[in-house]
C-alpha cells in the first residue's frame, strides 16, 4: 500500500502518530528497564540484554524527537507522554526473577510485548500519511522483530539454565 492509499484509509495526523509513538517507547522503556533489575540476580547476561533493549527505545524515543522537532513548529497539540499503559507489565509475587520457571513466564511476556510493538508499529505505518515517516516506522518494525529473536534466544537460555546445575563441581541434571 503506497501512501496515496493510506490517505483514504482513517490517517493520523503526524502529531497523532508521533505521539502514539513516544508513549509506546516510554512504556518500552520503562519494561525493560524493571526487567534489567529483575533478571539481575538470576542472569546477569540476560539483566544487561534488557538493559540493551531499554537502550533501545531510547534511541528510539531520540529519533521520534528529531522528527517532532520540525513538527512542533507547525503544531501545538504535543503533549507530554502518559505513564506506561500497563500492557507488558508482569505481575507476580516476587520482584526478582528466582527461578527458571519464572524467568519462561516473564520472557514470554516480554516476548508478547514485542509482537505486540511490531503490530503497533505495522498498524501506525498502515495510515501514516507522511513519506517521510514510512522509512522510521519500518525500521521500528524491524527493531521489534530483532528484539522478539533477542528475547526468544533468552527464553532459551533461560530455560537451559533450568536444566542443570553445578553440584559439587559436576554439572547435574535437574530431575
């Protein structure tokens, strides 16, 4: 679909879209970086994986302000973002990551918020009107893709490391 379509199909204004934007990478942002802390006495490599992630939409959240920053000019309506939504956050009894089981459980939250982000970044770039916005959504979709491989590959490791166990000096299977 080229962008003379969208024009027809319910477009947002570009304040719109980068707004709906940074209140995304907020919310990221925030997520991830609970879960650099929670992972921390599990897995340190995974903690600075997340850490990587939140990075991430930092950048993201830079790039969206260098686009806006033409944008505030012409329009007034910005706002400043809104707290995260609480759609990938996780809920539990304990704050830190104690085990493997629920290293699984939040990594496959975390692994949902990704392909979460990449429809909502897919569903932005469907009714974005602005050539000059397509490029920056699309590599927000791909970033997104990148980070769910990143966190499916955690969920791997997590789940290794659920599996066996020094003992001893030996490494043993958990039964």
């Amino acid at each position: 679909m080229n962008v003379d379509d969208r024009r027809h199909a319910h477009p947002l204004m570009e304040v719109n879209l980068i707004q709906l934007s940074r209140d995304k990478e907020h919310e990221r942002t925030e997520y991830y970086q609970q879960l650099t802390l929670r992972f921390l006495p599990f897995n340190v490599g995974i903690s600075r994986l997340m850490k990587e992630l939140a990075n991430e939409s930092v950048e993201r959240l830079q790039a969206l302000a260098r686009v806006s920053q033409g944008l505030a000019d012409q329009h007034s309506a910005f706002e400043e973002p809104c707290g995260s939504s609480g759609k990938c956050e996780s809920h539990s009894r304990h704050f830190f990551v104690i085990d493997s089981n629920m290293a699984m459980t939040i990594l496959e939250q975390a692994w949902q918020c990704e392909y979460e982000a990449q429809g909502f970044y897919q569903d932005l770039r469907s009714r974005n009107t602005i050539l000059a916005l397509d490029a920056m959504l699309e590599g927000f979709i791909k970033q997104a893709r990148q980070q769910a491989n990143i966190v499916q590959e955690c969920k791997d490791q997590a789940f290794l490391l659920g599996q066996w166990r020094r003992d001893q000096g030996m490494l043993r299977r958990i039964v």
